[in-house]
C-alpha cells in the first residue's frame, strides 16, 4: 500500500536491517516490544488524563488544569509522585507474593498486545489461535488479583479479592460467548483473519463489519458489557469499592506497586479494547473505499478511542452495582442472550442472503429475549420508575 | 429493565459534556484563587470590633460591658476593663476595654456576640482568606478593630439600619439635652 501505511513497518525493517544478520528476528521482535511498550504506556498516561478531564466535564467542573498546558502534565506528577512515595509492605503480608502480585498482574496483560492487529500487516506475532491465546492470557489476572489479596492479610483485601475473582469468572464467560459468532462468521481463530473477513462493503456503501448485523451488534453490546465487568471498571468497580472495601484487594498497597496495578487495569482495558475494534469493528480497516488514503493504522487507532471513550463515558453515568446484582446479571442476562445469539448467528448464516428476511428474523430472535429476560430476569417486574432528580 | 434508564443517563452526561464547552450553566466550577464569586452579604467569619472617627483605639465603640465575653459558648474573648471613663456617642461617660482578645482557635463563628452586644460595637467579619503568613491565633484589640465604613461595604443594610437608629438616638439626645439646656437659659 502506500508509504504512510507501512510506515511502522519500513522503519522496523530498517532498523533491523541495522543489525547483524544472525541476531535479526531477535533485534525486530525487541523493537517490535519496545514501539508497543512506549505506544501503549503513552496511552495509558494520556488515558489517564483525559479520562479523568472527560468525567469533570461530564460532571460539570474542569478536570485537572494546573499542570503545564491544559493540565496535560498531570501524569508525569503523578507519575513521580507514585515513585518517590513510600512503599509499605504490611508486616504480617507474605512478602513474595506481596512483591509479585503487581508483576504478575501488568507482564501477562502486555503480552495480550502480542496478537492484536493495529494496522495492515501489523500484529507483532500471528499466531493461529490468536483469540485463544488472548483469552488465555487474559484471565491470567484473576491468578493475580488473587494473589495481592491473599498476601495482604487484609480481611478488605481478601473480600475484595474474593469479589474480584467471582466477577471476573462470571463475566469471562459471556465475553467468550459474545466472541464465538465472530469466530463462526470468518471461520478462523486467527485476528488478522477475522479483521480480513470483514473487507468489503454490502449494499453498496455498508461495510461489512460485524457491529453492522443483529448478532454483531447484539455481541458487541454483550462484549463492551462484560469487558467493562473483565478490567474491573464501573459499574462493574466493586471489588475496589470503597465504600465498602476501602479499596479491594489495592488496600495495602502503595507507591509504585499501586501504580503497577493502574497500569496494569488499564493496559487489560486497553487489549480488551482492541479485541472489541478488530472482532466487531471492522479492525483497521477503513470504514469506505474513499476513506483508504488514511492510514490502516490511523483507523484503529481512532476507532480505539472512540471505544475507550464510550468506556469513560458509560463510567461518568452508572453507578455502581451491588455484588448478587452483578453476578445475577452475568448469569441470568448476559450468559442466556449470549448462548441466543450464538444461535442467532447461526441463523443469519444458514438463511440465504436476502437481506431484509434475514435481518428481520434474526433481530427478532434476538429482541423478544431481549425484552423477555430484561423483564423477568430478575423474577419481579419491575415498576415503572420515576427520574426526579435526572429530568 | 430495558436499559432505556442507561441510555438518558447517558445522555444527561453527554450534554454535560458538550455543554460544558460553551454553556456556562454546564460547567458551574468556579476556578477559586483566580475567580472568585461575589461575598453574599449575610456570610459571616469572625468578629470584629467597630470603631468610629480615625483613630482605632480611641474610637472603639465597645464599652467592655462584658455581655458578649458571658454570652460566648466557648469562652474565646477575654476583656479587661479599663479604669478610665470616656464619652461615648450620646456624650454618656463609659468604661473602655484595656485588653479585647478573641481566641480565634476557639471561636466557632456563631455571631451570638454579635447578637447580643447593646452598642452595635462587635460584628461579624467576612473575610476568609486567612491562612497566611504571620497569622496569630489570638487576636488584640488592634487586629479586631476596623472602621464603619468598613462594616456598611460588607454588611450595607445591616449597617444602614445600625447607622440610622444611632443617628436617631443621637437626634433624641441632643433635643433632650436642647429641651433641659433652654429652661436653664431661661
């Protein structure tokens, strides 16, 4: 493609090139960990400010606006202010774990970047089993949630953990099942496969994205809930709930460790992010023809941060849940509608493409459960509510 | 539980955060040390002790009758009385304090001094600002006395009210002191 495309890619190459010939794939895979280490951490500090800028304005007040230009330095102060401050480790804490539990918490999450596709030709490893792999690496957290609660000897920390490890199942298992129809859909497992199978446009001008079917969107509406629940964001917050928990299994950490948990919290939202845009968002490609002269690259990249902003902005609204609503709603909502419209797809995929029939059958498999189970999943019929304060 | 709650929440949020762009009603924090809101005038801080004329200790108008010091719930002014007399405003002759001290550590700002004084001499102050540099803890007479004009800028009606009924008193006196000073004449 053209030069801006591969931009990325002709500069790993040529700094490779750079390199003796025998230490080559050694040199590129470090650069290509180094470019994604320093484009993600990058983001991780702006997405830390602007989150934090986009939830004042949501809630009329500036954000932070003290530190340097628009208050853009703000990371860089809380970064040094998470370093110099004094790590306290408890004196009944089982200090090894104690000491891991942040490790084993931010090393696997980065090694979820390793199958994401951010642009054409650009997934650091493309391994065939690429979803697998991400889901595998993923819930590799619980392990270390539940290591910092456990160490801590902290009955918040341990509760918190506890919370923490029941959420992060439960919610494990809609967002694999809202993934599946996508897999069925381009018949493989590997990433770059998935965002292949989504080229092209239908109808003449709708591109053929997942999120542009009842089951994509269905799936995507079920994904974005329980990736919310998965990077332990609001609503879905409360294993750190402080109210309750001061903060969950973070209780007796402090300094750097604390922030590694951040980075670490963040970087899962961040993959999981990434994995909504490249199974329901088309990936990179381009949204129409016309539109190709902008980058591969550049398309992930803003779709990501509409998704990232559609995270903070579900954040700035909801409440948060009380913990058997939470689990109640993965298992009687979520987990039901996922294994309906696993069915659906199968449906939409069976019927020939006469679009209008099958669009109208599968959105009405999937909408009559819709308003069946949110009506009753709960066992009462809920009354009509009354927003006073809201209008 | 359709999510139709969701979704005008989301909403409401979202046209906070467009509006906050360009609709000051969005966007209602004030930026404190570089903006500040006009004082309301009720809002009351410490008290403050009303001179008049130029001088501050000359011109006190307390008469250290000690009903604000009694009244105090927590005890924060001392006064000490002096021993000579002068004139007030209605040329009556009256004590003086010696010391006028108000503990600010201890004051909790109720205004029942204020209430309770017989001769319109301590007030509420308004000021707020006042963790600074060479800040004491308790303050003398020097530090609490400040002049009427300055009482009408912070509280105009209550200051007006207080001006007109001493002005009246003023008025009565002097046209007793006419009516007693013109049979004498006579």
């Amino acid at each position: 493609m053209n030069a801006l495309d591969s931009i990325f890619i002709s500069a790993l190459h040529w700094l490779a090139g750079l390199a003796p010939a025998p230490v080559r794939p050694l040199v590129s895979m470090l650069l290509i960990i180094a470019g994604l280490m320093a484009a993600f951490g990058t983001c991780f500090a702006l997405a830390t400010i602007l989150e934090r800028k986009t939830l004042g304005r949501m809630q009329n007040r500036f954000g932070p606006n003290r530190v340097g230009p628009f208050g853009l330095f703000q990371p860089l102060a809380d970064g040094i202010k998470m370093l110099i401050k004094e790590d306290i480790v408890p004196f009944s804490a089982d200090k090894t774990l104690h000491f891991l539990a942040p490790l084993a918490l931010t090393a696997p999450v980065w090694m979820a970047f390793a199958v994401l596709p951010f642009g054409r030709n650009m997934s650091a490893i493309e391994l065939d089993a690429g979803i697998l792999f991400f889901f595998a690496i993923g819930s590799a957290s619980e392990l270390a949630v539940f290591m910092a609660g456990w160490s801590s000897q902290n009955k918040y920390s341990l509760v918190g953990a506890m919370r923490a490890i029941a959420q992060m199942i439960s919610y494990e298992v809609p967002l694999v099942l809202a993934a599946v129809p996508v897999l069925m859909a381009a018949g493989s497992l590997s990433l770059p496969d998935i965002v292949q199978a989504q080229s092209g446009v239908a109808l003449g001008w709708v591109p053929r994205w997942n999120i542009f079917t009842p089951w994509g969107l269905a799936g995507f509406a079920l994904f974005f809930i329980a990736a919310t629940a998965e990077s332990n964001r609001c609503p879905f917050d409360l294993p750190e709930g402080e109210s309750e928990l001061i903060a969950g299994y973070l209780t007796e950490y402090s300094g750097f460790k604390y922030a590694l948990f951040f980075l670490g919290e963040y970087l899962g939202l961040f993959a999981v992010a990434g994995l909504a845009v490249t199974l329901f968002l088309g990936g990179w490609q381009a949204p129409a023809r016309w539109l190709e002269w902008f980058p591969s690259w550049g398309w992930f990249a803003a779709k990501f941060s509409a998704l990232i902003f559609l995270f903070i902005w579900v954040r700035a609204t909801l409440p948060r849940l009380r913990l058997d609503q939470l689990l109640n709603f993965a298992w009687k909502f979520l987990v039901p509608l996922a294994l309906i419209n696993l069915f659906a797809a199968a449906v939409w995929w069976k019927l020939p493409a006469a679009m209008a029939i099958r669009w109208l059958l599968c959105a009405g498999l999937l909408a009559v459960p819709y308003v069946w189970l949110g009506r009753h999943w709960n066992g009462v019929t809920p009354k009509r509510r009354h927003y006073g304060y809201a209008q | 539980m359709l999510g139709r709650g969701i979704l005008r929440g989301l909403m409401e949020t979202w046209r906070n955060f467009q509006g906050s762009y360009y609709d000051p009603a969005r966007l209602t924090t004030v930026q404190y040390p570089e903006e500040k809101l006009p004082p309301l005038e009720n809002a009351r801080t410490i008290p403050f002790l009303i001179y008049d004329g130029e001088d501050p200790l000359a011109g006190l108008r307390c008469t250290a009758c000690s009903i604000c010091a009694v009244e105090c719930p927590a005890h924060c002014i001392e006064i000490v009385k002096d021993t000579a007399k002068k004139p007030d405003y209605l040329g009556r002759m009256q004590f003086h304090p010696k010391v006028f001290n108000i503990d600010m550590a201890v004051c909790m700002e109720c205004g029942i001094c204020a209430e309770v004084c017989p001769f319109d001499s301590i007030k509420m102050d308004r000021v707020f600002e006042l963790s600074r540099d060479g800040r004491r803890m308790v303050l003398q007479m020097r530090d609490l006395a400040k002049p009427n004009h300055y009482f009408r800028q912070i509280h105009p009606t209550e200051a007006a009210a207080v001006d007109a009924a001493r002005a009246e008193e003023q008025r009565k006196a002097q046209a007793k002191k006419a009516a007693s000073s013109v049979p004498a004449a006579s």
